[in-house]
C-alpha cells in the first residue's frame, strides 16, 4: 500500500484517495458556442502521459481537492499542493 501526502492532513493511505483527472484539463467556457468536438476532447481526450504527471485528486476524509505531481512509472509522488498554489513552487 502506498501513501499519497495529502497537503492538508499530511501523508495517508492510497485508499483514502480518489483521482480526479489530468491538472490543466479545464472545462470550455461559454458551454452553448463550444462546439461538439471542443466539448468531446474535454471529457474523453486523456494524455495517458508515461513518466511525469501533474493530476487532480481528493482525499475522500477531509474532501480537499489538490494537485499532485506523481510519475505513472514507478508511481513516486514529487509533490502535492493545494490548488492554486504555483505550478512550479
Ligand atoms: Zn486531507
């Protein structure tokens, strides 16, 4: 079992985690002009990325989204903050 560090209650149990996307994946602005495709590549259009990651996740006991920086190699985690702290702190 591996610990993700939750930002604000410190490191805790995977299971405790649910993921929550790819970071920078922003909903389309304006949902009645964006065209079909925009809002197609929005919702299924994943990077799948292999080595760094930034990624959105929620730890399910405390509810706080955050943003964490992980490797979907060898899943080591480089960092997690709150969102909208820096990108690059
Ligand atoms: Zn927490």
């Amino acid at each position: 079992m591996q610990l993700f560090p939750c930002p604000f209650c410190g490191p805790r149990s995977e299971s405790e985690f649910l993921f929550g996307g790819d970071a920078g994946n922003d909903r389309p602005e304006g949902f009645r002009e964006v065209p079909d495709a925009a809002w197609a590549s929005y919702l299924h259009d994943r990077n799948n990325r292999r080595g760094a990651a930034n990624e959105i996740w929620m730890h399910m006991t405390c509810g706080e989204l955050f943003r964490m920086e992980r490797d979907t190699v060898h899943h080591g985690v480089s960092g997690s903050f709150a969102l909208g702290d820096a990108v690059n702190p």
